[in-house]
C-alpha cells in the first residue's frame, strides 16, 4: 500500500494512471475505521482498477468543537486494517494540506433543499463542511466512482447534489449500511460507547424496523413516530434528537406515506454525549 501525505504527489502518481486507463476508486473516510468502510473498499475494489482511501477528521464539518476533539483517532490500527483489506493507496492529508488558504469556504455551495432538512437543520454548517472537503478530495483524486455508505443518507444525497451542480466526472455509489449483530449501524462514534451503552442502542435499528412494519400495517405517520420515539427512549440514557418519516431524495419529512415515491426513516440519537444516526429506505 502506497500511503501519501500531500495532494501534489497523490495528484501526479493518479495523472499517470489514468493516462494508462486504470480505473480509480474512491473511498473518503474520517478514519478510526471498522467493517463499514472495508466494506466500501471491498466494493471499490471490485469495480475498480485502483482503489483510493483517504482518512481526514475534517474540521469543518463539525459543528461542535468537543465532538472535534473526541473524535476517535486510530490511526496505527487504521494503517492496519487497511494494509490487510490489500489497498493500493491511502491519503493521508494534513489540515494544512486540505486547506492551504484557510478553512473558509469562498463561496457557499448553496446545494438546495436536501441540505436544510434533518442533518442539515440540527447541526449549522455540517453539510457546507462536507461540502468543501469533498469537493476538494474529488480535484485531488479525480476517482471513476466514488462509494459512500447509505448510513449517511441525507450525505449521500448532498454530494449528489454537489457532483451535479459542479458537473464533476465522478459516478457516486450507494453502498448499504453495515451492522453489529445486534442491529447497531457500525459506526467510528461507536467506539466511544461502554458495553452496557453498545448493547442499549441496539433499540435505534429495532424502532426503524417497527416504522418498516407500520408502514406495511399503514398505521399513521404521526402515531407511528411516536410509538418508535417512545421505544427508543424507554431505555434511559437515549434522547431522540429527530425520528422521521422523510422523503428519501429530498430527506423533507412527511406526514404521508404516499407523499413521496421512495421513503427513509431517519433518526438521530444522544447517547450520553455520543450522537448516533441511523436510516433505513422503507419501500
Ligand atoms: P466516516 O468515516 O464516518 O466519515 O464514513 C466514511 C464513509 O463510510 C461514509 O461514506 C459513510 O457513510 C460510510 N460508512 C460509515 N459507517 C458505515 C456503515 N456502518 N456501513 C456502511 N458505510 C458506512
């Protein structure tokens, strides 16, 4: 595995590859990896010649400075993992790096509706954040196809957005959501919850699944959400910060089943001081 620390050397050893035709795929990561992101990988490399980590804790796109700061960093592990998974190269790019004229956006990338809702509307600046550091990972690696995880639905859509808006050449995979046994979407946040907390969030994917069968049933919307909103925090040391019934291109939530031709039930939860977010697409 190739590992490199600045843009213009990544950038030259890609141009010569794809002068050769070689396929590059891409798979963006804040590190402290798991299961999930090999996943990507293991997707990637199938579909593509070449495949393409990088690991950014990316500064702009958190909201919160304590969530900054907590952000588990793994890195030695990480090199690991990924030496095994037998990928062919791995950025690892300084802030300084990312953002050599500061961390200021220019201009705003103004993305529309799928940036204002859930994710968008809870923590200010995220997806702008986002945004940037995509946007800039993209003019560095140039990939094919770039793979995201459906874990980040609303994330997923916002870089379509920003692919379309911007014309990049790059074709954006959606890949599913990996899980623990227990049903807990894999997440690198994960790793900050005790054995008693992993086990308790386990309730998060059993309340999607109960919107699934609501849905089935045609229970109403509102009713449904509350019932899903009162299982989760049945268990003490979790705070639903949003469960809803969205649109799943547009994540505008409804209040109607048939308002929109495909839908999510997305949800954001506290536990403790760990922000957890989970969606599944219900038909
Ligand atoms: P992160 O390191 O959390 O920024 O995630 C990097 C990429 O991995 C994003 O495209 C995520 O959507 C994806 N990802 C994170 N967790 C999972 C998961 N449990 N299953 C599949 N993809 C995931």
């Amino acid at each position: 595995m190739l590992i490199f620390k600045t843009a213009k050397e990544l950038q030259s050893y890609i141009t010569e590859l794809k002068k050769k035709r070689i396929t590059i795929g891409f798979v963006p990561t804040m590190g402290a990896l798991h299961y999930g992101h090999l996943k990507l990988i293991e997707q990637a490399q199938q579909q593509c010649n070449i495949s393409v980590c990088s690991i950014f804790v990316n500064p702009t796109q958190f909201n919160n400075p304590a969530d900054f700061e907590k952000y588990p960093r793994t890195i030695e592990k990480d090199i690991e993992l990924l030496e095994n998974q037998q990928l062919n190269i791995l950025f690892l790019p300084t802030v300084a790096e990312i953002y050599p004229q500061g961390m200021q956006p220019t201009t705003p990338y103004n993305l529309g509706e799928v940036t204002h809702h859930l994710e968008g509307a809870f923590r200010p600046g995220h997806f702008e954040g986002v945004a940037q550091v995509v946007h800039t990972l993209l003019n560095i690696v140039q990939p094919h196809q770039l793979f995201m995880g459906q874990k980040d639905l609303q994330q997923v859509k916002v870089i379509q957005a920003l692919i379309q808006k911007l014309n990049i050449d790059t074709q954006l995979i959606m890949c599913n959501t990996l899980r623990e046994n227990s049903g807990l979407a894999m997440s690198s946040r994960n790793q900050r919850l005790n054995p008693q907390q992993l086990h308790e969030s386990a309730i998060i994917y059993q309340a999607l699944n109960y919107l699934v069968a609501a849905y089935q049933q045609n229970l109403p919307i509102p009713q449904s959400l509350k019932n899903a909103t009162d299982m989760i925090q049945q268990t003490k040391q979790l705070e639903v910060e949003y469960l809803v019934i969205a649109n799943a291109n547009t994540l505008k939530p409804l209040q109607n089943w048939n308002e929109a031709p495909q839908i999510a039930a997305c949800v954001a939860a506290y536990i403790g001081e760990v922000r957890l977010i989970d969606n599944v697409l219900i038909n």
